[in-house]
C-alpha cells in the first residue's frame, strides 16, 4: 500500500488521450484521492477539480432516467433527492429553497423573463411563474421535461445547456441549479448564458462547494488509512457531478465565460431530501453545525452579470 505522500504525487500528462482540466484544457494535473471507480484531479494551471475518467453520455442519459423514475443511483442516500422535484407543494423543501432564491434575486431586479437551464420537471418555473416571472426552460431529460409539460403546462426545449447560445431570445434573468457541475465544457456554458441575457440580465446558480466539510472528513479519514477507507468520500465525489467548484474556481470559470460575479453565499443540504437512518441524519447534523462555523457548507450560491 503506497504512502499518503504517494497518494498526492503530481501527474503530468502530455498523451491527449489521458484526463485534460474541463475548464482551462491543461493536462497537468495531480490526483487528490483514488477511489472507487475515478480519480479526484486538481488542475495545477487553474486548480480546478474533476473526476476522470468521466461517464460517457449514454450513461449519464441513462442515469437521469432512472434518477427521476425510480430514484435509483450509486448514493442510496440520494434515492429520495429527486422524488421532491415533482409537487409544487409549500411544505416541499426544493419548493421552500427555490422560493429563498428568488426572495435574493428579486432583491436585484423585478421578475421577467426567464430561463432555466437544466430545468428538469419544471418545478423551479412553475415557482417562479407564480411569482410573476415569465418561464423558458431547456433540458436534455426526455423524463423531466414530459412532466413539464404534463404536469406544469410548460413548454421547455429538449437539448443541451449549450445549445441555449444559439437562440435569438433574449432573458433577464438565467438560472442554473445544480448544473455547472455536470458540464463537460463549463466555461462554455457561461459563455452561452451570457450571450443571451439581457442588458440588465444576471446569471444565478447553485452547485456543490467542494471546500466544504464533507471533503474535509473525507479526506481527513482518507489520509489517516493511507489511502484504503474511500467511502466517505465515495458519498461526495459521484459519476454525475464532473466538476468540483470552490468559491475561487468557480469565480474564475464564471469569468471565463465573461461574467462577473457580484454575489456568493454558502448553503447547506436540506438533510429532508436524503433518505437516511435517524442515526445518519443527526451525524449529518452535527457535521453541518461544524461545516457552518468552519465556512465549510457543502454548497454555493452566486450571482452573476456580464463582465
């Protein structure tokens, strides 16, 4: 069993077939943590995070549709997550969590229209429609985007997040919940929702922080077995999210795609989504408490304009 000083050894990589950083395009890189089935690599150009090797497609399809079916995953803890995607119900906690946001944004600028990418079931603009916005959607998920429609009376294009720089529409406001981190080409899609907002537009987002508390177990209890406990870790590095953003990592790959961000808060899990044992769940509590008075919440939220 190799050394903690050789679980961190530095990777360079010259071959074009091996891991390359999806936000710069470097091939120097050095592995974080070897788990089950990727490496955890941080860019050295950029420091930026990702796993390699990556999902192809047709599994992620797959994987999405089985995730808003049957709720089926790597992360049994998760299996419940996208039940709470589907009711726009005031005691749903997604429902309570989009309606905060809104509360943040609306203190910037009036609803308008907007778009969300990546917009699932269509939860988040049924939210918003209610409050006044005037709702577009796009998404890759033939499964979501049916109860949109269905369920919602929305009307979301089917296709990829980076195709929405390709329309002629114009939106005040563009959203991105939990979505930068499944991007193959992230600056790209910062690029795209900047071409498309208006002159008074902003971009809001959320996504994973990966300074957070978890990581910071994880790797604490990764480190101290020399490299053979991988299953705390295993529950936050997962095969959707390719990318791991810090406060400073995702500032900089906003800025790449030419916007500024004027806003970024941390958040916290609401712990009502996981599906987990009482025991778990007050576990998870006090981690929290401790991920909150450290600075390390498990999640960020920004805001962001053209540059």
């Amino acid at each position: 069993m190799p050394g903690v000083a050789a679980l961190w050894q530095t990777r360079r990589v010259s071959d074009p077939s091996q891991p390359r950083c999806l936000v710069c395009g470097s091939s120097e890189a050095h592995t974080r943590y070897r788990i089950t089935r990727f490496d955890v690599l941080q860019c050295r150009p950029c420091r930026q995070i990702y796993l390699h090797p990556l999902p192809s497609e047709q599994e992620i399809q797959t994987l999405f549709a089985l995730l808003y079916t049957t709720g089926e995953g790597s992360v049994p803890e998760l299996k419940d997550y996208y039940r709470f995607c589907f009711d726009d119900e005031p005691n749903n906690p997604l429902v309570e969590q989009y309606e905060a946001w809104l509360d943040i944004i609306e203190r910037f600028r009036p609803p308008g229209r907007v778009l969300d990418v990546g917009c699932g079931t269509g939860l988040f603009l049924a939210v918003a429609r209610r409050r006044g916005w005037e709702p577009f959607g796009i998404d890759e998920s033939i499964e979501a985007t049916r109860h949109a429609r269905d369920h919602f009376g929305l009307e979301p294009w089917l296709g990829e997040f980076e195709s929405l720089g390709e329309m002629d529409e114009t939106f005040d406001l563009v959203t991105g919940w939990d979505v930068i981190e499944h991007s193959r080409r992230p600056a790209e899609l910062a690029q795209a929702a900047q071409r498309c907002l208006a002159p008074d537009g902003m971009v809001a987002l959320s996504t994973p922080n990966q300074r957070s508390i978890l990581d910071l177990v994880g790797g604490l209890i990764y480190r101290l077995s020399a490299g053979r406990i991988t299953l705390p870790l295993e529950k936050f590095y997962i095969e959707q999210h390719f990318l791991y953003f810090t406060p400073t990592s995702l500032t900089e790959c906003l800025a790449r795609g030419g916007l500024e961000t004027f806003l970024l808060e941390r958040e916290l899990t609401d712990l009502r989504r996981l599906t987990v044992s009482p025991a778990v769940r007050l576990g998870l509590q006090s981690m929290f408490l401790a991920g909150r008075l450290l600075g390390r919440e498990n999640r960020l939220f920004a805001l962001a304009r053209r540059a």
